[in-house]
C-alpha cells in the first residue's frame, strides 16, 4: 500500500507509479514481447503505408502521362487526317495540272491576247492546230487580233481563213471571222 501527503508530496508520476507494479517475470517477458510485437507491427504498417503512398503517387503520375499521351495521340492523328487529306488535294490537282495544264495555259493565252472590240463565238482544237471563230468590229479589229496572237507563249502562226460581213443586226459593221493557230509545245 501506498501512501501520499498531498500536501507535501507532489502528483505521483506514471512512471513511478508503473515502476512501483509488481508483475512476474513470466508477465513482464510477454509484456515485452507484446510490447516489440506492437512495435514491430507498428512499424510495418508505417512502411506498408509509405509504400502505398508511393504508389498511389507514381499511379497518378502515370495516369496524367497516359491523359497527356492520349491527348497527344488524338492531336497526332487528327494532324495526320489533316496531312492526308491534304496529300490527297495535292495528288488530285497534281493529276489535273498534268491533264490540262497545256491546254489551260493555251486558252489563258488565247484570251489574253484578244483585243478590244472583239469577242470570240468559238475555240476548237483540231488535228492541224486550234481554229477560232469569232466577231470583230471592222478589218482593223481583226487584224489586231493576228498581230495580237503572233506574240502568244503557246500559240503561233495565225491564218485568217475567213472574215466576211455579219449580218446587219445592228447599226455596227460587224465581221465574222476564222482564225487557225499554230500550238507551240
């Protein structure tokens, strides 16, 4: 039994009072060995913790690498479809150049070559060259159109085959004419 003066005596400390416990040494082995199973679970569970923290981390890093990659992905493959798509225009005006681009250069130079006052009705291509019909206002309007036609990139040598009176429609003399050119390669 334990006595105390309070008045005198301070508050009993823990330790002192488990110091003051009286248990067997079969008692206190397997309170020890209680005590550093305790710790040694304690001390499991705080690395198993960790460790789970860590992945937990690493997983959440790797699922925003996984979004970022998937982003990527769909910006690459949309750039890709845009890419083909392109190819494809290119491959298609590519085969179109080639299977007009002679006669479209022609056509451009034959009507940057046609003077004022005259018009033409028709523009044909023929196993000797090109043949073209067309309206003037008088013979010197024709002949301007020759001159005009003799300095072309794609044309040349042109032959007035005919030129003759249109009918009277209006109050203009006007002349139907025929030319044939020559294709320049």
């Amino acid at each position: 039994m334990m006595r105390f003066d309070y008045l005198h005596d301070g508050v009993p400390d823990a330790i002192d009072r488990l110091r003051n416990v009286r248990v067997s040494n079969e008692v206190k082995r397997a309170l020890v060995a209680c005590v550093v199973a305790l710790l040694f679970a304690s001390g499991t569970f705080g690395i198993e913790r960790l460790r789970v923290a860590q992945a937990a981390s690493i997983d959440a890093q790797a699922y925003a690498r996984l979004t970022a990659t998937r982003r990527e992905l769909a910006a690459t493959n949309l750039e890709r479809i845009r890419i083909e798509t392109l190819l494809d225009l290119d491959r298609r005006l590519r085969a179109i150049h080639r299977s007009g681009a002679l006669l479209a250069r022609r056509i451009v130079d034959i009507a940057n070559h046609v003077p004022t006052h005259v018009w033409l009705t028709t523009i044909a291509r023929t196993p000797s060259g090109i043949t073209i019909d067309g309206r003037a206002e008088g013979l010197r309007a024709v002949s301007e159109t020759i001159a005009a036609f003799t300095g072309g990139s794609t044309i040349a040598s042109p032959s007035l085959v005919r030129a003759n009176a249109d009918a009277p429609s209006s109050s203009r003399a006007l002349l139907a004419f025929e030319l044939t050119l020559a294709e320049r390669r």
